[in-house]
C-alpha cells in the first residue's frame, strides 16, 4: 500500500476507526477484483492530498472477512466513512475521484 494508506486488519481495525481523530475512509477490496485496483490510485492520490482531514485504510476482505462480514459488505469495493469509530457513510462501488471527492465533501471540513 501506499505509504499514507493504513493497511487495516482484524487486529488493528476497531483501534485504528476509533482513535483517529479524522474521519477514516475505509477500503474494502481484494486483490482479484478489477474495480478494486481500478480506484486505488485514486484512493491513493486522496489519501496524499486530504492528508489531515482524512485517513484512508484498506482493508482485504479475503484476509479479514470476519471485519468484512461485521460491517455486512456483500459487495466490492465498498467504502465506509468512520467517525469516532461509528459509520456515518457507505460508497458502493468504484467512481471517479471527482465523484469520490464530491461523496466526500461533508467529511472533508
């Protein structure tokens, strides 16, 4: 993963969501899903320019499905916003980083 984007597991998820003081977007992806690979540039280029307004972790479904199964993700990429540890937004699918930014305007300050 990118240097700014937490790699996220069942060990470090509920700390890394609730002691963040920014809103967390986290990525729920696998390494065989097109869709998946296709946003995470984007993914990656947020997480350098909203760097202090939000964190971006990336969690793998097939790794840790138990978290996956937690939060009822059938589908991916699906990525919910965190906010003190509660989630307060849910993106199904892969979009463009226009339409990402744009998803995410109310989380960014």
């Amino acid at each position: 993963m990118a240097g700014n984007i937490a790699t996220l597991t069942s060990a470090n998820f509920d700390e890394t969501v609730r002691s963040a003081d920014t809103p967390v977007l986290v990525d729920f992806w696998a390494e065989w899903c097109g869709p998946c690979k296709a946003i995470a540039p984007v993914l990656n280029e947020l997480a350098t320019e909203q760097a202090g307004k939000l964190q971006i972790g990336k969690l793998n479904v097939d790794d840790h499905g138990d978290i996956a199964m937690r939060f009822n993700v059938m589908s991916i990429p699906t990525m919910i916003v965190f906010k003190n540890g509660a989630e307060v937004q849910r993106l199904v699918g892969a979009r463009g980083k226009a339409a990402l930014l744009a998803d995410l305007a109310g989380h960014l300050g």
